[in-house]
C-alpha cells in the first residue's frame, strides 16, 4: 500500500494595475481680466495617479496666484483634481495649460488654453463742447480692449441712428478703436448730452460729451 502525500495548496491574488485616463478634463475658457476661474479633471487609475498642473511646460503653484485642491475615491480608482486662479491677470493667459496624471504603470497629458479679456478702456475723451449754431463739430474718441472694442454713441441716453444727421466713423487698429462723432451744420435742437460707450466681451466703459449750442 502506498500512502498520499498531502499537496500544498496556496492562495494568492493578482492586482491588475491599469494606467490615468481622464474620465473629464478642461477645455478653454474666457475670462476677464481680474477675475477668478477654475478648471477640474477626473483620472482613473490603478493605483491612483498623482495630477500636476503645467502652464508653458512649469507647474503652477501658490505663487503662480494658482490654488490646487485633490480628491481621492480609492472606490472608484479615481482622482478628483481642481485648479484655481483667484484673480486672473493678462500674464495668465496661454495655450499651453497641462494637466498630467502618472502612476506606476503609465502616464497620461491634457492640453487646453486660458483667454484673458481686457475691460475696454478710453485713451482719448473729449471735454464738454461749446459751438455757435451753424458751425461744425468733431467729437474723436479712443479705446482699447481685448478684444477690441465696438463703440456705439448715444444722443440723450437714446443709441444715435445712421439716418439722425450726425456723421459717425470708427477704425480699428490691433487692440485700439478710434471713432469720430460729427455734425457740418449745428442746430438748436442738437443741444444735448452725447455719450459714447467702448464695450467688448469683457466689460463695458463710458464717457459724456455735453454740447451746448450759442445763438
């Protein structure tokens, strides 16, 4: 007779390790100058990844003006990651904002881009005006933006029309337009208070003209 020798037996457990890939990332945003923005990300990852945010190739940090918050659902296998500017300036803008996630297996890359508007501001006024009846007036203007801005010109609050009498020019060069409110032959009736607003995606300026006409 022969007698068996009982086999060992072992248990074990393979972890499968699986490389970042983002379940959402940024896209570009606009925003104005001054103002704070945000973006966020979800990576999936095994074991989870570590997320790093890039502008021009160089992590951002605290003196970047940038705030960086971190989740973790171990559940999940997954990254929650969230990157703020709490008050953007036009140095933050570019196309080459990253986030990277890595982990032992793999690493994974997001490219998008940040905009920054200016709010329109107005490099040339013109002070109160004082004409005699039947002469002319020119009332130039100057603003910049980003973008540029488009001006409209207002006759006692009310938006002047094409057919009002008053002529009315506008050039764009870069970031700067130039406008020109003009009248050959000066009324009683023109009298007014003459505004002009700058206005772009970003804001809004303004400034008034006051004419008074002499008999």
């Amino acid at each position: 007779a022969t007698n068996d020798a009982g086999a060992a037996k072992h248990e074990f457990q393979i972890e499968v390790h699986e490389p970042p890939v983002f379940v959402t990332a940024p896209s570009e945003k606009d925003i104005a100058e001054g103002e704070k923005v945000s973006f966020s990300c979800r990576v999936h990852g095994k074991p989870l990844p570590e997320v790093n945010w890039l502008r021009d190739g160089r992590p951002l940090t605290e003196a970047d003006g940038a705030s960086i918050e971190r989740k973790q659902k171990a559940d999940k296998h997954e990254v929650e990651s969230k990157l703020t500017l709490d008050k953007v300036i036009l140095n933050d803008e570019s196309e080459q904002y990253t986030i990277e996630a890595e982990n032992a297996v793999g690493q994974a890359s997001h490219q998008f881009g940040l905009v920054v508007n200016q709010v329109p501001v107005f490099t040339l006024v013109h002070e109160a005006i004082e004409v005699k009846e039947h002469e002319a007036f020119e009332v130039p203007v100057k603003a910049e933006g980003k973008p540029c801005p488009q001006l409209a010109w207002y006759k006692d609050g009310k938006l002047i029309q094409e057919n009002s009498g008053l002529a009315i020019t506008q050039s764009q060069a870069g970031q700067e337009v130039s406008g020109i409110l003009a009248l050959s032959d000066v009324q009683m009736e023109d009298e007014a208070k003459y505004s002009v607003k700058a206005k772009n995606k970003a804001g809004t300026a303004k400034t008034e003209i006051p004419l008074t006409v002499l008999a």
